[in-house]
C-alpha cells in the first residue's frame, strides 16, 4: 500500500508555522507566572515558599519540556514502524504496546502491587516489552515479514486490550484509574521524570542513526534489499524494536498518547518529504510541535476552567481535522497494492464446496451446543439442559445466539471486502470510523438522556455508524475513493471520537463506566424481534456482497488493470466501502463497537488455502458467526451466574486461535 502525493513547494514552511504557533503558545502559557515573579507580586506560601515560582520551574516548564520530547519520540517510532512495515496505517499502536503496559499495570493493581514499589514505569515498560517480545516469538519462523508483524501486533494488541477490558469491568472500584492512564496526561511535578527519559531515549540515538540508510533502501522491496546485501528480514526485526523501544519508554512515562505516532509521519509524507532520513526529522518535529501545541493549549484551557483534561484525548482533537484538512493534497494513485508476502508457501485451494459445507455443519453444531449445553440455571452443574426448562429458557437463548450470528456474519464478511478493497492486511470494521461513531452517539445518549433504554441507544448508534460513513466517504468523493485516503480519513475521525469518549471515561462520571461496559459488547439485550431483524439484515447485505464478488477479484489487481478490464474504480469503491460500512453499522448494536470478527474471520479464510472471491466472503460470514456465537456462550457460561461481555470474550477467545495459526506458518521461500 502506498501514498501517493504532491510535492508543495516547500514543507519546512509549514513545519516552522506549526513550530512557531506552538511556542507562541507556551510562551502565553508561562507569561503570567513570569511576569508575577518578574514583578514580585506573586503569592508566597507560609514558610516563605513562593508557589507560583515552584508551579513554574516545577510543572509547568517539565511538563512543555516533556511535551516536545514525548511527540518527537513517538513520532519517530511511528516513521521506523511506517518505513519498517511498508504501511501508512502502523503506528506505536500496532505491535500492542500499549495494551501490554495497560494489562501489566491491571495485573500489578490486582495481584501484585508491591511491583510498584520498583516504580510505576518499570511496571508498564515491562509488560509492553512482554506484549512485543510475544509478537516477534509469533513470527520468528516467517523471517519477520511486514504482514505477519503487523498482524501479529494487532491480534496481541486486542487480547491484552480485551483482557485488561475484563479484569477492569470485574473490578472497576481498583481499576478505574486506568481510564485516565489510557488517555495519557504529561502532568508533572519534578523534572526527573524527563531527565529519566531523555537518558533513555538518547541510548537509542546510535543505532537509529546506523539503520537510517539500510531503511531507505527497503523503498525498494525485499528483492532489492537482497541484492544489495542486506537481509530485508533483520533490518525490519531491528527497526521494529528500535520503534518499540522509543513507544514503550514514552508510554511508561506518560501513558497512551497515541495518535501523534500515526498523524506526524503521514503528514511527513503529504508534505513530499522523498528520502526516509529527511521523512524521519520533519516527522520528530511534527510530532513536538503538534504535542506541544496540544499541551500548551490544553494548561491554557485547564488554567481558565480548572479542568482536568487528559493530553493523549487531547492530541487525538487537535491532530484528527489537521489529518483531515491536509488528505486532499494526496494525488489518486492506481498504484497495485504491495504482495502479501512474496514467495510464501500456501496451501492447496481444496474443494471450496466441500470446506464451506464443513465449516456450515461446525456452526451448526456450535449452535446447537451453545443453545442446550451449559449451567443448570438451578443448580449450577454442567449438562444438558432439561427438556423441562425448555419452554423457559430457550426464549432468552435463541435470540442472543441467533443475533450474536448475524452480527459474525456481518463482521466477518466487512472484513474480507475492506481487505481485499484496500490490500491492506490491517483493515478491519474499525478502520471506517464507523464503530467509532456507534460509541460516540451511545456516550452522547447516556450522557445527555435522563434515562435512555435499550431502544434509544440502539437508534443513536445506527445514526452515529452512518453519519460517520457519510462524512468518510465525503472525504473520499474527490480522489474516486482511493482506498488510501478512505482509510485515513477513517482513521482521522475514529481518532477524533474515540478521543472524546476517552475525555468522557476520564471525568469519573459513573456513566462512563457504562459506557466502557456497552463498548464491551454484549447480547444481553437482545429480543426476539431484534434477533430476527439482524438475521434479516445479514441476508440480504450478504446476499448484496455476493453481487460484487467481480470487483473483489478484480480490485487487488491494482487500478490500471481493473479499469483496463472494464471495471469503474469510482463506483465500486464506492459500492464496496458503503457495503462494508453498513454491515458494521448493523452489527455494531449488537456486538458492539470491538469488531475483532471483522478482523480474524478473513485471515482464517485466507490461512485455511482459500482465497478466491466468493468462498472466502461465504466462508468469512460463517467464520465470524461461529466466533461471536463461541464468544457469547462461553462468556454466557465460564462465570455462571455472571455474564461476561461478548464483544471482548471473542478477542479472548479468536486471538489464541490466530496466534495459533501465525506460530504454524511456514516460513516463506528464500
């Protein structure tokens, strides 16, 4: 996947206009308390300490110090994971660093809080060192391929996400400080925390000046790379960690300020920066221009509303319109999407027919289990359940089965049409904004509403999905909807609303907790009427989806060759990005806005040797039905009486799956 662009005039000037609004506006932040010390007419606490000096050469210098050093330190990681990885969508958040951090600093809260005795950081930087050590031992047989790190990264990112999600909903009263960790604060008291990290981030200054040249020469491809003596393989494990290494210790030090590791390097990009080693500066100064602004607006606002408002939340408003206002200066580009992995061995297509009548009897059977098998509401004990409760309990089964179903088989066929649309291997419902939008209109509904039901938060996600495509796809209309800049924009406003949930979780409003606990998703609410709708919905998206199983084969080709082939780019697109939006849309009040289905079911298909169009759709669709209804039974059962969330549940349970089948791969041709 790549991006093409217009090369503007001169992008070191758009830099230094960032740069210099940035320090126009930390100077407004510090020119009071500088003038009151100047003048003398600053308070003094008793004992003769002088607050307002100590609030300035105490918090709020480290705290804009820390702001430069933390954005240029992400986005440099987010231009060596971007250059490392060939794709415009890596970011610090691929590989699960993050969560990993996130999941230690549950673990450590619950089970063993004399670990943070050695320090809070330590804590979070070990488990993100755990999460992407766990990756590279996923894909050390593939020779760390880009596909395989990249979704080798997501699938680890989600499970440690979904099981930091749990333990939070069992045990919110411990575990509720973890909201604010997630959005990310650069509050300070000392300047220690950033002498600790600039010593720690100048240790990795050496090797990343010894990559930068091996890194421009894998614009090439693996082959050429080769030719030129270099193994395409070490350089991407080195690059990699060295992208880890700068995320992790910013993360232990700050939390989760995410998106300026994907923004700054794709602005980098757009501004037609054409070697790495130029792309790699201009995007360390983005990044600390951009967070600094961030910042700086962000203590001017707190000072005048005495407002705790989270940086990382924060970024995400500020850097989601600049991403969105700067997307039309990419050129369409017909560009043919990069090869999967050349020269991967797979297997042997096999029967379709004889696969999909396989994998029909397994979710047959899995229903089946699921609506009869479990807990005996009285009891307790494991067994059938008997032909006497029948008549009581089926009425409250069959519809979360029958909708949890649907929701798969919607997800799973998005999934494969947004992957084979794009080329891009980390795709997924999330990618759109759409689940975004449902979490957004659910938070405004219970925000805003006294006492909204079932049925209100169910219409306000519906219209949050497809406001959210609509203005995605507005943002698409001027290239044809080049998947390149549909993905960004998506990304953009998923950023944007999920930065103003985070804002909401991170204001200690109850609510917030029943936000987190609807984005978990769950069946719970399911009726028979609604069950019944979203099967009806599954089979005629489905059926629609079947329709454009041409495109689909013709897409992945590349532009050139498709519209040679007599293909309208425009309109497919078009087409195929609306279907995959409103499968979302419909499953997301059911599932919820974690689509892991979404993005397991195609790469199941595509491991199991199937890759033609029409199999891999039909067979996607029975994927991601039998994984939701998997999810929704054990989460049904595994802590009888309670009930575990289904959304999270099926990234527990088809992340291990996935994992399975990435460590089973063979290792690609030489």
């Amino acid at each position: 996947m790549s991006l093409t662009v217009r090369r503007p005039a001169s992008p070191w000037m758009s830099v230094s206009a960032l740069g210099l609004i940035a320090l126009a506006l930390a100077a407004y932040v510090v020119a009071a308390p500088v003038a009151a010390l100047w003048s003398g007419t600053a308070a003094a606490l008793p004992g003769g300490y002088d607050a307002a000096r100590l609030t300035l050469l105490h918090s709020t210098l480290p705290r804009l110090a820390m702001a430069l050093l933390c954005g240029g330190a992400l986005a440099a990681s987010g231009a060596f994971l971007q250059q490392a990885l060939r794709n415009p969508l890596a970011s610090p958040t691929t590989l699960g660093i993050d969560a990993g951090g996130r999941l230690a600093l549950a673990l450590a809260t619950l089970w063993a809080p004399g670990l943070f005795g050695w320090g809070r950081d330590l804590v979070t930087l070990a488990g993100s060192i755990a999460s992407t050590l766990l990756v590279f031992a996923l894909v050390r047989r593939r020779h760390f391929a880009a596909v395989s790190l990249i979704l080798a990264g997501l699938v680890v990112g989600l499970y440690a996400g979904a099981l930091s999600g749990i333990l939070t909903l069992l045990n919110e009263r411990y575990l509720a400080s973890l909201f604010i960790w997630g959005a990310g604060s650069l509050s300070q008291q000392s300047w220690q925390p950033f002498e600790d990290l600039a010593f720690r981030l100048a240790l990795l200054v050496p090797p990343a000046l010894l990559l930068l040249r091996p890194l421009s020469l894998l614009d090439l491809d693996d082959a050429g790379a080769r030719a030129r003596g270099l193994d395409p393989g070490a350089i991407r494990l080195l690059a990699v960690l060295l992208a880890v290494l700068l995320s992790a210790f910013t993360v232990s030090a700050v939390g989760v300020i995410g998106f300026v590791g994907l923004v700054a390097p794709v602005l980098a990009r757009l501004a037609g920066t054409r070697s790495f080693a130029a792309r790699l500066g201009l995007s360390i100064l983005i990044g600390a221009f951009l967070l600094l602004l961030t910042d700086a607006a962000l203590q001017a606002v707190s000072t005048l509303e005495d407002a705790f408002l989270p940086t990382g939340a924060v970024t995400a408003i500020f850097g989601s319109p600049l991403l969105l206002w700067l997307l039309p200066r990419l050129a369409p580009g017909d560009r043919a999407p990069m090869p999967a992995e050349p020269g991967v061995r797979r297997r042997a297509p096999g029967p379709a027919r004889r696969r999909a009548l396989l994998a029909f009897i397994a979710l047959a059977l899995l229903l089946f289990i699921a609506l009869l098998v479990g807990p005996d509401p009285a009891s307790g004990r494991w067994g059938i359940l008997s032909p006497t409760l029948l008549p009581e309990i089926l009425p409250w089964r069959w519809p979360r089965l029958l909708g949890s179903a649907a929701a798969g088989a919607m997800l799973g066929a998005a999934g494969l049409i947004l992957q084979r649309l794009t080329g891009n291997e980390m795709a997924s419902p999330e990618v759109l904004g759409v689940s975004a939008g449902a979490a957004f209109a659910a938070a405004l509904a219970l925000f805003l509403l006294s006492a909204p039901g079932a049925a209100a938060i169910g219409a306000a996600t519906v219209a949050g999905s497809l406001a959210t495509v609509a203005a995605v796809l507005a943002v698409g209309r001027r290239s044809g909807f080049q998947p390149e800049r549909v993905l960004l924009a998506g990304i953009a406003l998923n950023a944007l609303l999920d930065a103003v949930v985070g804002l909401l979780s991170a204001t200690g409003d109850p609510r917030a907790l029943m936000v987190f606990g609807w984005m978990a998703g769950s069946t719970n609410g399911l009726t028979e009427r609604s069950a019944v709708l979203a099967a009806l919905a599954a089979a005629v998206l489905l059926a629609l989806a079947c329709l454009a199983v041409r495109a689909l084969a013709l897409l992945p080709l590349g532009g050139p060759v498709s519209r040679a082939l007599g293909l309208p780019l425009g309109a497919s697109r078009l087409a195929l990005f609306a279907l995959a939006a409103v499968l979302t849309a419909c499953a997301t009040p059911i599932a919820g806005p974690l689509t892991f289905a979404g993005l397991m079911a195609p790469h199941i298909v595509r491991m199991a040797g199937v890759h033609r169009p029409l199999p891999a759709l039909l067979l996607s669709a029975l994927a991601g039905s039998a994984l939701l209804v998997l999810a929704d039974w054990i989460g049904r059962t595994i802590a009888f009486p309670w009930v575990l969330p289904t959304g999270l549940v099926a990234a527990l349970v088809g992340a291990p799956c996935l994992m399975l089948l990435l460590a089973r791969q063979g290792s690609p041709r030489r």
